[in-house]
C-alpha cells in the first residue's frame, strides 16, 4: 500500500538526513518505525505524502509512484493522513467541530456529507460533546485525539503518526494505543513512529529499526528485537519484559531459547514452560 524506494533526503545545509531508505507497508498492518530521537522519523514521515520531496528515490502508493504536482499530492494526501507530534500544529480553528470538518470542506462535500463525517470520527475518538470546545483549551490527549479525528473525517485509508504517545501520561497513552487498536481491527492501515520499546510489541505487526537516516532491521518484533547489541547500537533498550528475560537467563540460567518473551502474558507461558522442564 505504501512504499519507499532507496529514499535518500538532504537538509538544506548539505546534512544527509535519510541514506537510502526503503519502507513497506502492507494493507491491514500496523507497523512502527522504531528509533531514538533524532533519527530521522519524522524527516522520512513527510515524504509519505510529498511535504518532503527526496534528492533521489521514489514513494509509491498502492503501486503509483508519487508525482509532486497539485492534483497528484491532493489525491495522495486523501489516502494517507498523518497526524503530527505536537498537536498544536495541526488544530488551528476556533472550535473543535471546525477543526474537524475543515479537511472534509475541502474536499467539496455537501455540508450533510461534512457534519455526517464530523460526528461520526468525533464519536470513535471519544470526543463526542466537546464539538464547541476551543481545542487549545483541551488536554494533551484530548488534543491528540481531536487530531485524529481531523484525519478520520477524511476517510483515508492509511493513518500516519509521529509519536502518538509522545507528552502523554500513562493513562492517556494507554487510551490512545487502544484507538488506534481498534482502527486497526476495523481495516485501517496504520503506521506509527517511536521511540518507545514498550509499546512496540504490544501493538505493531512489524518493526522498521531506523538509526542515523538508515534503516538497520526490519522483520516481527520478536526477531528485531533479539538482537540486543543492535538494539542498543541505535541508542535503545530491550522492553522491560525482554530485558527481564535477559538477566533471568545471565543470572538464573533460564534458557529462554533464540527470542526473548515481549508481553507479560508471553513471559508467564514460557517461564511455566521452563519450570515444569526442571520438574
């Protein structure tokens, strides 16, 4: 559905940003883009749908390379929606219901059509009631909810996000993972980036490891995520659970086999496994 060829992206200033990347993203996934901060996420996010345009290489979508004139980044940006960082740079209109419905007004739907899609993303955000609220006045994660809600009432079919979880608490981040689960089991494609190695396995269908512009890994999260020197390599950490796992084995001697448990449930079933071995 969504796919970049040997990608490479300077800075104005001559800095190489992206090293010939390459990312695929196939109908139904959700898939992370895993890397510290300052790894060049959010720089290879924008050229999904052309607000980035690369020294050399080329994005396709569902197999039609993208071109960078006016009606082909309209047709682009209606099937692929990202939702930034800080929410503050997406929502700019005086109420939320106006916020919402601005990408929809744009498109030239009747007016039924637009308070239809308003209503309908509003709802599946949680955010059904707050339709005269001045979104500036919302909580972080009301605002990255609101956010999304903009997108949805596009009806695009693949949702891009830069760090969703990012100045959220822990309650807020877990509200907003389970959104984009449900998006996800309804048919959306969804790809999010991160540098959050907790939520990773919990959530995402595969793992592109990106460090210094240059995808190192990619694969399920149990296989990129074996290799603990590479994961540290990119200035990361195994997730707690994998971690665990790991001096359970150097200092216990348990012998989790060639992947490290990533879930609570997983580390239950294989630590049980291992002690009725012993038995």
């Amino acid at each position: 559905m969504l796919e970049a060829r040997n990608i490479v992206f300077d800075y104005p200033d001559g800095t190489r940003a992206l090293n010939n990347i390459n990312f695929k993203v196939d109908k139904g996934e959700m898939v992370a883009l895993l890397g510290r901060n300052g790894a060049g996420k959010s720089t290879l996010f924008l050229h999904f749908n052309g607000i980035n345009i690369p020294k050399s290489g080329e994005i396709y979508i569902d197999g039609e390379k993208l071109e960078y004139d006016k009606e082909s980044l309209f047709k682009a940006r209606q099937k692929i929606g990202i939702v930034f960082q800080n929410p503050d740079n997406q929502l700019f209109a005086p109420t939320v219901e106006e916020d919402v419905a601005f990408g929809p007004m744009n498109l030239g739907l009747p007016i039924e059509e637009v308070e239809r899609r308003v209503k309908d993303s509003l709802e599946k955000v949680g955010m059904a009631g707050f339709e005269k609220k001045s979104p500036h006045h919302l909580s972080g994660g009301q605002k990255k909810r609101v956010a999304i809600a903009g997108i949805l009432a596009m009806n695009p079919e693949l949702m891009i996000l830069d760090e969703p979880t990012s100045g959220l608490d822990p309650k807020g981040a877990s509200h907003i993972l389970k959104l984009l689960h449900e998006l996800n089991q309804e048919g959306m494609t969804i790809v999010i980036s991160t540098h959050d190695v907790d939520l990773v396995p919990v959530y995402s269908t595969e793992i592109h490891l990106i460090s210094d512009g240059e995808i190192i890994a990619h694969g399920l999260p149990k296989e990129v995520f074996s290799d603990v020197e590479l994961i540290r390599s990119a200035d990361l950490r195994l997730p707690r659970i994998a971690h665990l796992a790991e001096v359970l084995n150097k200092k216990d001697g348990l012998d989790f086999g060639e992947y490290y448990p990533l879930t609570i449930g997983e580390a239950r079933e294989r630590i049980l496994d291992l002690m009725d071995k012993k038995e």
